[in-house]
C-alpha cells in the first residue's frame, strides 16, 4: 500500500493543467499504473522468463519501482538478482539510500547483489556508503565496507581505519581486506595493530593486506618485529616472509641496526626467505656482539641449506673461536649434507680442525665417515685419537638404536 502510495503521489504530483494537456497527463498516469502493477504481478506470481523480462523492462521508470526491485534481490534465482541489480544501478541515486538499508540481509548472495547495484551506481553512492560505516545494524556496517573496498574509495580510507576498531569482528575483517583491494599506504600503522586483534581471521586479513600494499609496508613491518606483543612480532615476521624478494636489501640493511632485537628478527625472516643471496651478511652476523642473534643466525644459515656449507667450513677451518663454535652448531643442524665437507678436512694439517670435525660427524652419526674416523685412531695427536674413537661410539650406538 506505502508503495502505491509513493507512486500515485509521484504521478499525480504537478498535474492539473488545462484542457488536452490534462486529459494526455492523466492517459500517461493511467499507463503508468498499468505498466507498475503488471510488473508488480509479474515480479511476485509470473514464472522464471517472465519476471526476468519485467526486472529488465523498467530501469528507465525510476523511483516508483526500486522498492519492488529491491524485493527481486531476494529471488531464488540467481538471475533475477542480478537482473534486478542491473535495473537498480540504471536507476542510480535514488535506488542508493533503500540499497543501503537493504544490507541488512544475512544471505552473501542478495548482499552480493546490493554491492554490485551500488558499484553501477558509483559516485552517488560513496557518501551515503561512508555514512554506512556509523549505522547501528552491523550488516549495514560491514556491507558499506565491501562496497566501499570493491570501488576502491581513497576518501573512504580514514573511515575504513577507524572500522579496524569495529565492534564487529566481521566488520573488522571486511575493513582490512576493502583496505588491501584500496592499497593507501596510510593504513599500514593502523594494519600493523591490527595484527594483534582477538580474531584470528581479522589478523590474517590485516597481514594479507600489508602483504599486498607491498614495498611500503617493509620499513614499518621490520620495526614491529621488536614490538612488545609476540603476536605482532610472529604476524610482522610472516608478512615479510611473504613478501619476500623485496625485502631482501631493507632486511639486509637492518642487520646492522642498532636494536639487536631488529638484528635478530631480521636474520630469522632472511632465514625464512631462502634467498642464498642473503648468506654473506648473515654469516658476518657470526661476529655479532648479542648471543641471541648468533643464535639465530646459526638457525637461518641451517635453513638456507646446502649453499651455506661451503662458507661455513671456511670459518670452522679460519674463523674466531665465536664464528667458529657457531658455524659447527650450523653444520650440525644441517645434518648429512654437512658429512662429506667434513670428511674432507679430517686430514687437515691444524690438529684442532681434524678433532672439531670428528667430533661432529660423531654428532651427525652418518654411516659414510666410519672408515674415514677409523683412520684416525692413529692419529699422532691424542686429542685428535680420543675424538675419533668417542665419534665412532656414538656412530655404532645410533646404528644399534
């Protein structure tokens, strides 16, 4: 009734001139009647064909038909939302305010009509979309945000921010992923928190979306890997993981920094990376002055693998004692692929070489060097005896486990 209502007052609205004009206006008045409740019927008791033709015969009416419209974005079929979606978005700006509160509905697939009529509609709707973000239904919230995201609204980005604050975990979510399809730099800080939010999929949309913006979000991803919540540490270390090659020389860079923290967590994300590119700085990272990085620099140049072997048993042959007992803790981690570069210096002129090594291929306990221990137990140094033998226990030992 509201609706007929609407229309009469539409129709009748301004008319009442003389004579033919009076009597053309209220013939136009009848037709237009006419064609309103055909579509009416059409829309509500016609079959598939017939209410898709009329979803698609009354774009040019205008505002009398977007209530009915709207009702057709709740079809069972998914062309007739669609069909009424286009009709709505040729309607344009009048259609925007009831598209709006339509967002209420809990079904993706009418929402995902609503959004699809807005963006047709484009420019009209983007303010009505911003006042979206404040309303008190959450589904309108987190609808204005899709919108908003999918038309890639840079003057929305100070509102979406601020929606990274939701009450609405869903809201929170839809925030950070409409920030990643906008891609303003801006939103990084306000990401980065968002990082330690309470909902897991909230944390990975913001750390997808930083992974997105890309190169700007380096600098500031590096800076939270000392950030007092391990949680935004853990996330900050994933996205730059991700983003991976670009990273490579700020991370590099950072292994100089003052922070050891910044130091650490840099030398753990190249780890992660494996780039080989990234071996020469960490292993000068051997000398580093905190025990917490060498620690870590032992583990990434573990997981760099076998191109990290060769540089690692030029500093077990020549290097400090530090560098030294660091780069045995890395070829021990590395394994069996560390046994033949160690076989190979079990003749070194430096007894204290041939005894490290025997000493780790004990620890690897690969089958392949017990011939080459056994040539040890002759050894003209004791210490270098003593290592063999105990070496060739452990090997026997792991053998008989």
């Amino acid at each position: 009734m509201g609706i007929t209502k609407k229309f009469l007052n539409m129709f009748k609205s301004g008319k009442g001139e003389e004579g033919g004009e009076k009597e053309t206006e209220e013939a136009q008045f009848r037709a237009q009647k006419v064609r309103y409740e055909s579509f009416l019927t059409a829309l509500s008791e016609g079959d598939l064909d017939t209410r898709w033709n009329a979803v698609r015969s009354v774009g040019d009416l205008g505002e009398p038909f977007i209530e009915p419209l709207i009702r057709g974005l709740r079809d069972e079929y998914w062309i007739i939302r669609r069909g009424s979606a286009d009709t709505l978005g040729k309607i344009g700006a009048p259609a925007v305010g009831p598209l709006i509160e339509a967002l209420h509905e809990p079904g993706d697939d009418v929402r995902q009509e609503i959004i699809r009529a807005l963006q047709l509609i484009g420019e009209p709707s983007v303010g009505a979309l911003i006042q979206g973000l404040k309303h008190s239904h959450p589904f309108i919230r987190r609808g204005s945000v899709q919108a908003l995201g999918i038309l890639g609204e840079t003057r929305a980005v100070p509102q979406l921010i601020e929606s990274l604050k939701d009450p609405d975990a869903m809201v929170r979510y839809e925030s950070a992923v409409a920030l990643g399809r906008i891609g303003n730099p801006r939103a990084i800080g306000p990401l980065i928190e968002t990082l330690n939010d309470v909902k897991e999929p909230v944390r990975m949309a913001a750390m997808a979306t930083l992974c997105s913006i890309g190169e700007p979000s380096i600098e500031p991803l590096i800076h939270s890997l000392i950030d007092p919540n391990e949680d935004i540490c853990h996330r900050a270390t994933l996205a730059l993981v991700t983003i991976g090659e670009p990273a490579m020389d700020p991370l590099i860079k950072a292994l100089g920094d003052q922070n050891p923290g910044i130091r650490k967590g840099s030398v753990e994300v190249l780890g992660q990376i494996g780039n080989t590119r990234a071996i020469p700085p960490i292993m000068e990272a051997l000398h580093d002055p905190e025990r917490s990085v060498r620690i870590e620099v032992v583990k990434a140049l573990a997981a760099l693998g076998v191109p990290a072997i060769a540089p690692l048993m030029q500093v077990f042959r020549t290097g400090d004692a530090m560098a030294r007992t660091s780069s045995m803790e890395a070829l021990w981690m590395l394994g069996q692929p560390a046994t033949t570069p160690l076989i190979m210096v079990l003749k070194d002129d430096q007894s204290d070489v041939r005894k490290r090594a025997a000493l780790l291929l004990g620890e690897i306990g690969d089958q392949k060097a017990v011939d080459h221990l056994a040539g040890l137990l002759t050894d003209e140094n004791v210490a270098v005896r003593r290592e063999a033998f105990e070496a060739l226990e452990m090997i026997k030992k792991r053998t008989a486990q």
